[in-house]
C-alpha cells in the first residue's frame, strides 16, 4: 500500500503491463516507474482498496467467489470493470489473478520484480501485524470500502494457500515463510511466456523495463517509494477513521437513548 491512488484514463487502451511482483517487492515504486514509462494510470491494488469507493472492494472479493466456484465468465467480467481506463497494474490483488488477466489482455507484458527471500519475509512483517488482527472485522464494519477489507484479506490467504498447494481450510505447516515468494515467483515462471515476461530487480533502474516495454529511457530518477512507512501510515489512518465512525455511531445512539428517556418521563 502506499503512494496515491491513481484515477482511470482512457478506456480504449487496456492493460498493457501486468506487474506480478509479490506485495513488498517495491510496488509502489513499480507503479510510479510504469506510470512515467507508459504515460498513463497504473492501478497499485493495495492503494485503491483503502482509497476507494465500496463497490471497488465487493467487485474484488466477487471476482475470488466466481473463479473458485467456476463462473469465469463473471470473473473475467468483472477484471474488465476494475481495470478499464488503466494502462498498469501492480500489487495484491491483481498478482491473485494473472492468468485471467493475461486472457482479456493477450498483449500485456508481465513483469515481475524479485527480492531476496528472507529480507522480503522479514519485511513482510509490517503487513501481518496488521492484518491479523481479530477485531478487524469489527473495527472496519461501519466504513464503506474498509469493510470489505477483512473478506479481501480471507480471500489473499486462500489464494496463497492454493499457489502453495494447500485447501483453503488446511493450514500451513511452514506458516508462510521465505518460500512463499519463492513458489510465486515460479508460478509466474510458468505461466507467462519467455518474451512476455522481465524478471528484473528494482536496483537495475530504468534500462532493463525501458528496453523490455519498447520505450525510451525517462529522464528522471528511479522512483524509490517506502512502503513500509506507508503501510504503517495507512493503518494508522484506517485505526483512526474507523474509531470516529464509531463514536459518531456511539454519540448518536446516546443522544437518541437520552431524548428517549426524557420524553418517557413526561409521559
């Protein structure tokens, strides 16, 4: 998560580059270098599920539902509505859904940013502390958009699990670990052809995704986003947006309670 959400542009130009790295590989700053490279909005997932409007969750959540009972028309149908107007996309949950993508968009070139495993494991971190927690669902319940977040969380847990080879109710033995990126990655390997596909470290810069997307060098800088202090940024204003919404709940309902009991006493 991180940076700022993107507003779609041109409908009639489609995705033309699907970023498969995991999340905290540098997706933000992925984002950013496409957006600078194609000219055009690149969807960074994690950004717009916390900056969006409800529908733009529940059609997620619905795409995960379709493709896992079989509907795949539906779930085409709905990628196509998320993703029209954007040249780009990158981030959870779009690395969930790769193969159908690559189906609507035949020419989209892939391009799949690396890390270190352990490093991006143990940077992982900041993610989980945050969305573990067993009053999420509670927490976000009173704010549209946010309160799809703990369904979107479920279904990137069972979407993980099945890459890894697991049911959606069997638990992980390794309880994630190094090895999931590891597994991801070749899973992207294995479904993307030779010369759709950059694998690439961000630490290479411009040369490498210039010379792979066709497009000259930019003349500015790499784009070096945190995403930690991002993340962290994020969860915090989502901690505080939807403890005011309850309080306003709250002091509402306690005004009506107190009206209540003063018109009974006059009774």
């Amino acid at each position: 998560m991180g940076g700022a959400p993107s507003k779609p542009g041109d409908p009639s130009r489609g995705l033309e580059v699907i970023g498969a790295g995991f999340s905290r590989t540098g997706t933000v700053s992925t984002q950013l270098a496409l957006e600078e490279i194609l000219d055009g909005p690149v969807l960074h997932g994690g950004t717009h599920m916390v900056s969006r409007e409800d529908d733009y969750n529940k059609k997620w959540v619905a795409a995960y539902e379709s493709r896992r009972r079989g509907d795949r028309e539906l779930c085409l149908k709905l990628l196509r509505e998320i993703t029209r107007g954007y040249v780009g996309i990158t981030d959870l949950p779009g690395i969930n859904f790769i193969a159908e993508l690559r189906e609507l968009y035949p020419n989209a070139k892939v391009v799949l940013v690396t890390r270190d495993p352990e490093r991006w494991w143990r940077s992982l971190g900041v993610l989980n502390k945050n969305t573990t927690l067993w009053y999420l669902p509670y927490l976000t319940a009173p704010v549209p958009g946010w309160r799809w977040i703990p369904a979107m969380i479920r279904q990137f847990s069972i979407a993980t699990k099945e890459t890894l080879g697991l049911k959606p109710d069997e638990e992980d033995p390794h309880r994630g670990g190094p090895r999931m990126i590891i597994i991801h990655n070749q899973s992207v390997r294995d479904q993307v052809p030779h010369d759709q596909l950059l694998e690439m470290d961000l630490k290479e810069g411009w040369e490498p995704l210039s010379k792979f997307l066709g497009r000259p060098v930019p003349d500015v800088p790499f784009p070096r986003a945190n995403d930690a202090e991002a993340v962290e940024k994020v969860a915090k204003d989502v901690f505080v947006k939807c403890m005011l919404a309850w309080l306003t709940i709250f002091s509402g309902a306690g005004v009506g309670v107190y009206t209540a009991l003063r018109l009974w006493k006059r009774m």
